[in-house]
C-alpha cells in the first residue's frame, strides 16, 4: 500500500485518532504504542504514521484507526540545532519578549522597544568578539612580550603596527556575524505550500498561529541588524583609529556609519516592517545592508593601511565608553518597556499582579544572559593568556572593568533570587502541603497504614507541582534585580578596580570582593554547561527532554518578530501541516478525534482555530498535560485568554475533554475554578477537565511488589481514562 492509499483510509466506522505528541515523544512506534509503523505523509522532520497493516497488532481499537503526527525533529532535529538554540538562546528570550506583552493598547511601542532591545543584543554579541579578539588579544596581548612569550601562534603579530593588528584579528568578529546570518537565512518552512499569508490576520488571537507568513519580516529584520552589527564593528575600529589622531577620513567614516547606524533603529519602529508585501522597504533594508558591508571594506583598510605608530594605552580606546553607553541605552529601552507596560497592565481585580509582565522578564533575562555570555567569555580568555605569567603582567590582559562589573550584578542578582525563592518556597510550603494532604485524603481514604511511604511522596509531588504558580513572579523579581544590576556596569568608566571602589564605600575587604567574583565567574560557567549538557541530554534522553524540552518548545513555537537570529518557528510549519491533514481526513469521510499532549495540546488549539465549519463539525478533541492555561495564558494573554478558550471549545462544539493530574508541574486545567470547591462557572466548563487520580494507587498491585508509579506530566495514553475519553468522544461524533 502506497502513502496515499494508507493516508486516505480509515477503519470500518470512519474515526481516525490522530495524536500529537508533547516534549517528551520518543517516536511514532512508541507514541502508537505499536512495534512497526508506516508514514504516510509529511517528511523526515514532520510526519504522519499509522501501524503498518498485516501485522498481529493491527491498526485499529474498537473501530477507531490510530494515527500519530510527529513534529519534534522540527524544533530540535539534530544535536548541533539543540545546541544552537543553546547559544542563541538570549535571541530566543528577546523573540519571545514582544510575543508576551498584555492584551490592549500600546502594541506599536511595545513592539518597537523589544526590537530595539533586540538590536541591542546584535550590538552586544558584536561588541563581546570586539572585547575578545580587538581589546584583549590584538590590543593588550599584543603589544606585552610576557603575554606573547611561548605563543606562537600570536608572536608572528608581536611588534606589528597596532593597524595591522587590529585589522587582522578584526576578522574574527566579521566571521562570527557571518555565522549568525547564515544560520538565520536557513528557511523556517520547507516550501511555499504552507503559506496563507493572502487570509487576514486577526488581532490578539491563538488564529493567528499558522497564518503568519513571516519570512518577509525575518528578511528585513535580518538585513537590518547584519547592518547593524558590521555598524558597530565598524565603529570600534574607528573609535581605536581616532586614538592616533581625527583626520578627515576617519571623521568621515564615522560620520557615515553613525547615521547608518541611527538608520537601523528607526527602521525597526515603522509601521511597514511587518507588512505582508513591502517591494520599497525590501529594496531600501538590502540597500542599506549593502553599503554597510562596502564601508566596513573601506574602514579595514583605513585602519589597515595606517602606518603611523599608535598611543597603545590599557585597553582599546573608546571600547570601555562604548560598552557602557550599550548598556545604558538598554537599561533606558527597559524602564521604557517597564513603565508602558504597567501603564497597559490587566487592571482587573482578579488579575495577578505580574500578568502581562512577561515582555519585561523576557528582555531582562535575555539582556543579562547574553551579558554574562559576554563578560564569561572576556574572562575566561584573559584568564587563559594570563596563565605562567607575571602577576603584574595580569593586568595587561585583564578583561574590560566593565565585564568585571557585569559578573558581580549578575552573581547579586541570582543570589538574592535564589534567596528569595527559597524564602517563598519556605512559607508557601505549609500552604501547599495542606492542599496536597487534603487531595491525598480525598483520593485514597482507605489507604492502609504500611502505604505512608507512598502517601508522603504523592503529597511531596503535588506540593511541588503547585510551585509553578510561583515562578511567574520569581522571575518578575529576577527582571527587577538584573536590571539594577545592569547598572552597575557603569562603574566600568571608573579608573578604580571593583574590588578597591567596593572596599573603599562598602567596607568589604577586597580579597573578599575578588573571591565573590572568581567564584560568579565559575558560576555562569557552570550555568552555560549546564545549558550545553542539557541541550544535548534534550536531545539523547526522553525523559530528561520532558523538562529541558519544555523551554525549547516554548521559545519556538513563536515566530521571529523580534531578533531574526533566533531559532526558527516550528509552528509556521506544524499548524498548517495539521490543518492540511485532518481537512483531508474529513473530506475524504472521516470522523477524527484529536488527541494532544502537552504543548502537542497548543498545536491542536492552534490548529482548530484554522478549521473550516465544515471540517470541526466531524472533529473532537482531547488534551492531556496541557499547558494552555498553567503557562500559555499567563505568558502570553494577548494570545491565549478565555475567550480564545471559549472559541476552540464552541468550535468543537464543546466536545473536548481535558485530562490533567494534580501532580503535573506544567499542564493543568483548561478552564478554571470558581469556588472553594473547585468547581467551574458553567456546567459546559464541567465537561472538559476531568482531573485524573495520580497514581491510580498506593499499594502494590496483585502480582507486583511496587506500588504504581507516579506519572506527573507523563501522556495518558497507556491510562483506561484516556481509552475512555476516546471512546465517548467517538460516541458524541456518531
């Protein structure tokens, strides 16, 4: 049977399962749970599978015919993409800032913050290959024999020209903006079939998703900041050469790249940039990137062919003031996105306070990730090049003072946080070990008395799942707290060391301050090979994806509106792709029950939103582990509120059921309580969460000496209630 036969029929009835895994899907055999499988449409990164037929497991139960979409090659098909996202993930923070603001008023400002913020961290990934490869290596490294000694494959630049230098080692930064903009010119979609980019877009809607054609707008945001990134490399290099002495040329120069600088910004906050066909605005970004590559030609060989000998100082000139000013315009950009932001804030009573915070918590955490990339970075090469020699010699190659700076706000920052976390983790645990005694009583009254080990750890799962209601906050607190600490980089235009300045108004000895700073230095270490490990045991193990994955899944499911180096949008394909299928499955005379797990549930609502009358009148849908509510409609309420909610749920005519566990710290209910008894506002509402007892039992089963486990977040396919759910919702399509 070829893929077209085996995709267009169903079983005897006409119903087709079709599910959709979450982040911890392994493959289509076991999200089936059939041992040989067959695609039958889609390719290798995104597919559809059906048991094959002619085997002893068959391919349908009780009528109904399995089939299973399987998306998550999408967002992390290869270990080196994982790990991109790892390094590009103060990219995907900032993409995800201008997906989070609230629901009203101010978008056209909100939007232009985050994409100034945006150009801002182009500005600083240059800004740190300049500190490296121009500040530390070709400027201090350089020009000290004690730094040079026994390295050759440095020496060969020792006693050369400070142009020359500067002009060969400048070739590193352009190499690593080279990078970013190929890897951010791979297509997000494999062709042009799932473009609709000729439908209206709605307003602050979930039906959005799968609509958005967002290629022109990645293409102009990718221009401009490959614009704005050779700009800033440009003007370091010209801020060293006016060390020598301004000349005309180099006032010129300046000039020219200052003002196309300045360009750049001001193309980021007009209206046009994200409209669907903009031929002009095309042609003038290409234009501008152009001659933005053509003058940064002309000033490497302006510093290149300079042979008067240069005032070699402490440090590249101007790269300190530089830095700082950066930092400084993102600390204005923040209080400017922090203040339109309160002033646009849910002015409900029943809202939560950090509801529509999340932009702002987003932009600090991308700003002070990206910084720490940076000031890690700086320290750990001159660490390197300081090695065997000279403690006078240390100060030659130290790190800018700014960086230095950066990893002790940074280090304050996440200390208090994890302080305060552990406070409230503290006075909020009675509280939630009362709510989990009393499910725990409810659900296992008759528990025998040698159960209590497994009683203590059901409780201890469900008072741990009920803290993620607290991480919202958390890290509004983190924002609050990085972004103080941001301005302590300014302290980096001071003459005086950290440790000296700290000492001299504090009263902290100044051994003590540089200890704290080694040690925050080996703390982003451990942080950014936590995220390199993590990254690649998301990609090894399944389980361990089930958690890691969650962020990944997050930050991709959102297109690039923000920072065209971020990793691609999944969704752009994944909603479509559904779309197209199950329109298929219907038209060709099926009934289709849609079964999501997890962020697999947001592609479901996402993709219903799409359908025609014709196709969600023949569809049901059933959601377990799903994260719409618990972090979708608190992370982005201008997209998923309840009415969004209401919509999906009247599409399908209310046959939706929402399987969740009280011990699931990232899925939930899909509608929520309104009483003290947890019950929902209507009697439709009551219909969709159905909660599952987690686990089915405390003690162990006939023939077995453990009790059953506890599943938290796992899918519920294995589960009766999910055989059941399935099974009534086919009755309500018959």
């Amino acid at each position: 049977m070829d893929q077209q036969d085996a995709g267009g029929r169903a079983g005897a009835d006409g119903f087709v399962e079709l599910r959709v895994h979450g982040v911890s899907a392994t493959g289509p055999d076991d999200l089936l749970d059939r041992p040989h499988v067959q695609q039958v449409a889609g390719d290798h990164r995104g597919g559809f599978y059906r048991p094959r037929p002619g085997n002893h497991e068959g391919g349908e139960a009780d009528g109904v015919t399995l089939e299973a979409y399987r998306w998550n090659n999408l967002p992390a098909g290869t270990a080196v993409r994982t790990l991109s996202m790892v390094i590009l993930l103060p990219f995907m923070l900032i993409n995800l800032a201008i997906w989070m603001r609230p629901a009203g008023a101010g978008d056209p400002v909100i939007k232009a913050l985050c994409r100034l913020l945006a150009l801002t961290l182009t500005g600083m990934y240059v800004l740190s290959m300049v500190g490296i490869a121009l500040d530390v290596i070709a400027w201090k490294c350089m020009s000290s024999p004690e730094c040079l000694a026994g390295r050759s494959w440095l020496s060969w630049l020792g006693g050369r020209p400070a142009g020359l230098r500067l002009a060969v080692l400048a070739l590193a930064p352009a190499a690593a903006i080279s990078l970013v903009w190929g890897l951010s010119a791979r297509p997000a979609l494999p062709s042009h079939v799932f473009r609709t980019a000729d439908q209206p877009l709605p307003t602050h809607r979930l039906t959005a998703v799968g609509r958005w054609d967002n290629e022109p707008l990645v293409g102009r945001l990718r221009s401009i900041h490959v614009a704005a990134a050779f700009a800033t490399l440009d003007l370091s290099l010209l801020g060293a050469r006016a060390a020598q002495g301004l000349s005309i040329g180099t006032v010129a120069l300046t000039a020219v790249v200052g003002f196309l600088l300045v360009a750049c910004a001001v193309l980021l906050c007009t209206p046009p940039l994200t409209a669907p066909t903009e031929g002009r605005l095309d042609r003038l970004v290409k234009v501008l990137r152009t001659i933005t590559l053509g003058l940064s030609v002309l000033v490497w060989i302006h510093v290149l062919t300079n042979p008067a000998p240069w005032p070699e100082r402490n440090g590249l000139p101007g790269y300190n003031q530089t830095v700082v000013g950066l930092f400084i315009g993102q600390a204005v950009l923040l209080a400017a996105l922090g203040a339109v932001l309160f002033w646009h804030r849910d002015r409900q009573s029943n809202a939560a306070p950090s509801l529509g915070f999340g932009a702002l918590a987003a932009s600090v955490a991308a700003i002070s990730l990206a910084l720490t990339y940076s000031a890690e970075l700086a320290y750990r090469v001159s660490d390197v090049l300081n090695r065997g020699a000279p403690t006078a010699t240390a100060l030659i190659t130290s790190p800018p003072r700014a960086c230095i700076w950066a990893i002790l706000g940074f280090t304050l920052a996440v200390l208090v946080t994890l302080a305060v976390a552990g406070v409230v983790s503290l006075t909020s645990r009675p509280g939630r070990e009362r709510a989990a005694a009393s499910i725990v009583a409810r659900d296992y009254p008759d528990a025998p008395n040698d159960a209590g080990p497994q009683l203590r750890q059901v409780r201890k799962a469900i008072a741990h799942a009920r803290f993620t209601e607290r991480l919202v906050p958390l890290a509004v607190l983190y924002a609050c707290l990085a972004g103080v600490g941001m301005t302590m980089v300014a302290f980096g235009l001071l003459p005086t060391p950290p440790g000296e300045l700290i000492q001299r108004y504090v009263g902290l000895p100044v051994s003590f301050v540089n200890f704290s700073i080694g040690v925050g230095s080996y703390l982003i270490a451990a942080i950014i090979v936590g995220l390199i490990v993590g990254g690649i045991f998301a990609y090894r193990t399944p389980g361990f994806r089930r958690y890691v994955g969650v962020l990944w899944d997050l930050g991709t499911f959102w297109p690039r509106a923000a920072h065209p180096f971020a990793p691609p949008c999944y969704a752009e394909r994944a909603v479509p792709e559904l779309t197209c299928r199950i329109t298929h499955l219907v038209d060709s005379g099926n009934a289709v029950v849609l079964t999501g797990h997890s962020h697999g549930s947001v592609l479901l609502a996402a993709t219903v939103l799409q359908l025609p009358p014709r196709v969600t009148d023949r569809i049901a849908l059933l959601t377990h582990g799903s994260p719409l509510r618990r972090l979708y409609a608190r992370l982005f309420p201008a997209y998923v509120s309840d009415e969004v909610i209401h919509e999906i749920a009247d599409r399908v005519d209310w046959r939706w059921i929402n399987l969740w566990r009280d011990t699931d710290p990232i899925g939930g209910r899909v509608f929520p309580p309104h009483d003290p008894d947890e019950r929902p506002a209507s009697d439709r509402e009551a219909t969709v969460d159905r909660r599952l007892c987690d686990p089915y039992g405390v003690t162990p089963p006939s023939g077995d000496i453990f009790p059953p486990p506890i599943k938290g977040h796992r899918p519920c396919e294995s589960e009766g209630a999910f055989t059941e759910s399935v099974r009534r919702l086919a009755d309500h399509l018959r």
